[in-house]
C-alpha cells in the first residue's frame, strides 16, 4: 500500500507530524497544542528544530500513526475520535479533501515518504 493510503486508512493518523512543529515557552517540542503537556518530542534547550524533526521519536510517532498505534501522547483527539470532530480530523480533512495546499497526491504521499525514510 502506498504511503497516502496508508494515511487515509489509518484511523490514528494525523498529518500535523509531517507538516508542522509547535514549540513551547519553555523549548518543549510536540506535534501541535494539543499534545498532552507533560510529554513533548524534542526540546529546544538541547536540539535544534531540524534535529527535532526527524529525530527517533518523531520518525517512530509518524510510522506509529501510520500503522494505526494510539499515541499517548495524542489521547485529547483519540479520546473524541467517535464523539466530534477532533483537531486531528480538521487537519487531515484539509489536506485530503480540500487539497487546501495545494499539493498533488504525489507531493503529499511524496511528504510522507520522505519523512519516513530519512
């Protein structure tokens, strides 16, 4: 299966890791604001944002998305996943059906590929 369809199969993917960082006050790094706040990715004080962005625990939380593992990390989306529309949901919905970036199915399977293997 290629990668964009493993994406949108994947019932815990979220496309925020392959496209976006958000940083803390503090240098805390997560995949975005949501994020539980006592967990974090990377963090500023000791790694720059490149670093953070394709460093072990960024690479294993994209192929855990993928492959539909439930991050805990992600629990305030997982938990409203059958009850509203989550953040995650918001994001996805953007990208895959309103192609708001502007990317080809190519670019954007291309993305996460990409972010896979490097």
């Amino acid at each position: 299966m290629n990668p964009l369809d493993k994406a949108k199969s994947s019932k815990t993917f979220c496309i925020l890791p392959w496209v976006h960082q958000y940083v803390g006050p503090p240098g805390d790094v997560k995949p975005c604001c949501l994020y539980e706040q006592d967990m974090q990715i990377g963090d500023l004080k000791q790694n720059t944002l490149e670093e953070i962005w394709n460093n072990d625990s960024t690479k294993q939380m994209r192929l855990d998305m993928l492959n539909g593992v439930e991050l805990p990390g992600c629990a305030k989306c997982n938990s409203r996943a059958n009850l509203t529309t989550t953040h995650k949901d918001q994001f996805n919905k953007f990208l895959f059906n309103n192609n708001s970036f502007g990317w080809s199915p190519t670019s954007i399977s291309d993305t996460i590929f990409s972010a896979l293997i490097s």
